[in-house]
C-alpha cells in the first residue's frame, strides 16, 4: 500500500474509511464522470453538445456530473454573457490528467465487452 502524505501532515489512504480520497474515487469511477471527461478530452463543449455526445445522460446526472467535475477542479466552467447565455466545459490540467486512466478504462470495457457478455449469459443459465 502506498501513501501520500501532503503538506498538511495527513496521509492519505483509500482504504481508511475517514480519508477523502474515498469522495474522489467516487467522483471519478462514476459512469458519467468517464464519459463526461472523456468527451472533453476531445476539446471545449457546450452543455448540449456533451449531452447529444453522451447518449442516454439525463439532464438532471449531466448537470450533477458537472458540478461536481467542477467541484473538485477538473472541469472549468465558462459562461458568456449573450442571449441566450453562452456555456462551454472544459478540462484543467487536473482533469486532462484523468486522461490517461479514462482512456484505459473505454479501451479495456470496449475490448472486453464480448468476453463479459458472454460471461454474463453463462452465468444466467
């Protein structure tokens, strides 16, 4: 097990149900938040583009997602003072170092996704 201990003095360690890095792991395992980014890896997005990219998102979880993205540093939010208003997403250098974890993540899900359902078919038999 490795720990980080920043310049607070606190440790961190996933496996301690008290250490924050539990609220980030939540944060950037979550369903939307891989797409999420991963579709803004591509470059600066409007709210609607990213909701036609991300098939099937409610507004409701993209709005979420993007919040908290926000929330945590890594996603900056732009918005342009037209009628009616302008708003564009876009990653900081926190979230594009997401880039390669996420990037991992589709890959391997898109490469294995026959094996799992085929696994999945077994095990309902």
């Amino acid at each position: 097990m490795t720990t980080v201990v920043d310049s607070s003095g606190l440790t961190a360690d996933c496996y301690s149900a008290k250490c924050p890095t539990r609220q980030v792991l939540d944060q950037i395992a979550g369903k939307w938040t891989i797409l999420v980014v991963g579709a803004l890896l591509e470059g600066t997005l409007r709210y609607t583009e990213l909701s036609r990219r991300i098939e099937g998102v409610s507004q409701k979880m993209l709005t979420q997602t993007l919040r908290g993205l926000e929330a945590d540093g890594f996603v900056t939010r732009t918005v342009y003072p037209t009628i009616p208003p302008r708003v564009d997403y876009d990653l900081t250098e926190l979230g594009r170092s997401l880039a390669g974890p996420v990037t991992a993540l589709r890959q391997w899900a898109e490469a294995n996704i026959n094996e799992i359902e085929r696994a999945r078919r077994q095990h309902k038999a």
